[in-house]
C-alpha cells in the first residue's frame, strides 16, 4: 500500500459572512460592527459580537455609520425604533471606535 491512498483532504476553515445593513457589501463578519437590540430594548454597540438579541452590522466606514443612524435602514434591520438619546449615545461611541477613519 501506498502512503498516497491515505492522504486526507485538506479543509478549508469556514469563514464567516455578514452584509453591512447601509452599503450591502458582504464582507468577514471580524471586518464588520454589530449593533444588538438587547432584550431591554436598547441598542448598543457588540464590539465582541457576543450579546444577545437582534443584530444589524455596519462596515468600519464612517459614512455607513452617519446615513444608518440617520436613515431607517439600521431601524428596520433592528425592528426597532431608536429614541434621540440612544441615536446620540451610538453616535459618540462610533467616533470614539472610528477615531482612525476618516469622518
């Protein structure tokens, strides 16, 4: 027997997909930021991607983040309504996270 007959197949890692919920590019979940709705209706920011609840992701652009906090599209992703003040917490956090992208 040769040692050719027990050769394994190589596998390729599988790597996770996610779409930006402003621009629609699919792009590695990692190389996007989550947003929950948490179970007290809040949003937040994952940066680990762990919490639980509804999750809508946005790309590391600071223009997805300006037209999804101001347009509906992150609202209808997120089936939810975000008050004024959260809508101004996510924005303070965003420029905080995006500090090295140009705004």
């Amino acid at each position: 027997m040769t040692n050719l007959a027990k050769k394994q197949p190589t596998q390729v890692k599988h790597v996770a997909q996610r779409t930006c919920v402003v621009c629609r590019q699919v792009k590695e979940k990692r190389a996007l930021i989550r947003l929950v709705r948490t179970p007290e209706s809040n949003v937040e920011i994952d940066i680990a991607g762990k919490k639980k609840g509804r999750g809508a992701y946005l790309c590391r652009d600071w223009a997805c983040w300006e037209s999804g906090l101001k347009g509906k599209q992150l609202e209808h992703a997120l089936r939810k309504h975000i008050a004024t003040e959260n809508r101004e917490q996510l924005v303070t956090c965003a420029r905080n996270l995006l500090k090295g992208v140009s705004q």
